[in-house]
C-alpha cells in the first residue's frame, strides 16, 4: 500500500510539531530542503507556525540540528533534532533513535520555542 509522503508524515507526527512538540494547530509541512519540490517523508518535517518561522530565521542553527539540509544530500542520512532525540528520519515514515553522544540533553537554545501563549 502506497501513501502519499504528507501522509506518512502526519502518521509519524501524530499531530505534534515535530521540533518542540507542541500540540496546537500543527499545519506546516516544513521542507527540509526548500527547493525539494516533492519531499519524501524523511525530507519533510509537520511544524507548529512559531517553530516554522523560526526554522527560516535561524538558518545556521536550523542547519545544525537539521532541520535545513543542503541540496543533493540525502535526508534520510541527515539526523534531525526532534523532541529531545537526535534521529534519523526514514522514507516509510518511521523514525531511528541514534545511539550515543550525539543523544545528548540539548541546551536551552536548541528549540526556538518553549511555549507559545494562545
Ligand atoms: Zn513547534
């Protein structure tokens, strides 16, 4: 059975951004490569609005936790802070915790959002 990516990515999300976990509206399917016109699931990531605008305001850091990817590489080989885990995001729509240092509490700094007030 095939799925669209969008879907798988709403599958593995559950709803919840993708980068602080929030559960408010969650409407962005955030293109790790901006110019990737048909991502895969791996490629694409469900952002709250504040996390998404954060992800293009911060570029460098956006990089860093791989939440931007350069063009010609391979998503599913970037690993992508997401929640409190480093992982590595798949094009089934699963996700694989790496093991090791890089699983490391993330500082402060690392979510752009810690709260958003409705
Ligand atoms: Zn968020």
């Amino acid at each position: 059975m095939t799925f669209h990516p969008r879907h798988l990515v709403n599958q593995r999300s559950q709803g919840i951004c993708e980068i602080c976990a929030n559960p408010h509206p969650v409407t962005h399917h955030h293109h790790r490569q901006p110019t990737d016109i048909h991502p895969t699931p791996a490629g694409m990531l469900l952002l709250c609005a504040p996390c998404h605008t954060a992800t293009h305001t911060n570029p460098t850091k956006s990089h860093t936790n791989g939440w931007l990817i350069n063009d010609h590489t391979n998503p599913a080989s970037v690993p992508v802070l997401r929640h409190n885990r480093t992982v590595l995001l798949t094009d089934d729509g699963t996700i694989t915790d790496l093991p090791g240092p890089l699983n490391q509490t993330p500082d402060e700094d690392d979510y752009p959002i810690r709260q958003v007030t409705i």
